[in-house]
C-alpha cells in the first residue's frame, strides 16, 4: 500500500474510531498492512496524523470555501459555516474532533494555520457584503468579529467550561455563539434568521 493510500484510509479509520486510543499496531491491521509498512512511510503515529489533517483539512477548506460562494445571504452564509463546523465536530466523527481538540490540539493547530488565511478571506468578504447590504452593524470590524467568534468556538470544543450546564452541544451554540453572531446583525439581517437555528444533536445517531 502507497503512503497516499494508508493516508486515506487513515482518515476514514481516525474518524470512526478516534485518535487518542488508537495506536499504529491497531491501525495497521485495520488497513490488512504490517506496521514495517506504516513505519516505512511515517517515523510515528503523530506523523501520520500531521499527514492525515493536511488531506482532511485541505478538503474541508474547500468544501466551506465552495459554500461561502454560493448566492445566500451573507447572514446565512455566515451562520451555516459555523453550523458546519459544529456539526463536524459534535456529528458522527465527534470523538475524532473530541481527540483532536483535547489531545492533539498542537497538531491540529499547526494545520489550522495553514489554512487559516484561506478560509478568513473568503469570511471577511461576507462579512463586507453583509455590512455594504445592510445587514450587519456598520460600526463592525470584520477581522475582530472573526476572531472572537474562533474564540468562543474553542471555548465550546477545547474547554470543560460550560460543562456544568448539561446542555446539548448545539443548545450551547444556540446560547454562546448563536447569540454573538445574531447581535452583529441589524434589524434587517435579524429578519433573514428568523428561520435558522443550530440543529439537534445527532451524537448519538
């Protein structure tokens, strides 16, 4: 199997099962390979991870940059990307996130950065058509909006701190990062959310 291979299977593997628990022996016969296999193209298991979170998160870019093109609104464009970064990770792979986010957040961090000014570009242009269409508050500053809201989102994925509640991770969206997103908006951006909220949790689905 080609290093290209084992990376995508990997993924699929780190997604089902979690990272933290899964070691290269384990993986490697999940593949049907011999760790001399996995060795020959990765030094350790954090290797391969570093490796796996470039393919994935490459695609996941992609995929958000795609929908932030699309001709919505620029409320909802900016609601739905963060929806979609909750679903994945509270959704059906949430102990691959769970592990990344309180395991393996250096790693994650140092390919987040990466992508980071890929993926703020794009934001920060609909954030600008928002305010130009009337939308969102006038007086906003889009680069400081973008980078309270990644606060809050690690505060709800990287933190124990709103444990306490016992609430349903998109019930504590709805009150945390709902809130925020919704008090950048006008009365006229308020009116084109009316019908959007963060979805139930499907953890368990």
């Amino acid at each position: 199997m080609d290093r290209e291979s084992i990376i995508q299977k990997s993924i699929a593997e780190f997604q089902k099962h979690g990272v933290r628990k899964m070691t290269l022996q384990e993986l490697a016969g999940k593949l049907g390979i011999s760790t001399k296999t996995v060795y020959k193209h990765f030094a350790d298991k954090e290797t391969l991870l570093t490796s796996c979170l470039e393919v994935h998160y490459a695609l996941l870019y992609d995929r958000l940059i795609q929908d932030i093109s699309s001709d919505e609104s620029p409320v909802l464009k900016l609601f739905r990307i963060w929806i979609g970064a909750l679903t994945l990770d509270f959704g059906t792979s949430h102990l691959f996130y769970e592990d990344l986010n309180y395991y393996y957040p250096a790693a994650q961090d140092r390919i987040l950065k990466k992508y980071r000014e890929k993926f703020s570009g794009p934001v920060l242009r609909v954030m600008d058509e928002g305010m130009d269409k009337g939308l969102f508050r006038e007086e906003l500053v889009p680069a400081v909006v973008l980078e309270a809201s990644g606060a809050i989102y690690r505060l709800l994925t990287r933190t124990t701190q709103f444990k306490r509640f016992r609430l349903d991770p998109f019930r504590l969206a709805e009150n945390t990062i709902g809130v925020y997103l919704r008090g950048l908006c006008t009365v006229k951006g308020l009116q084109e959310l009316k019908s959007i909220h963060f979805p139930e949790s499907f953890i368990n689905s």
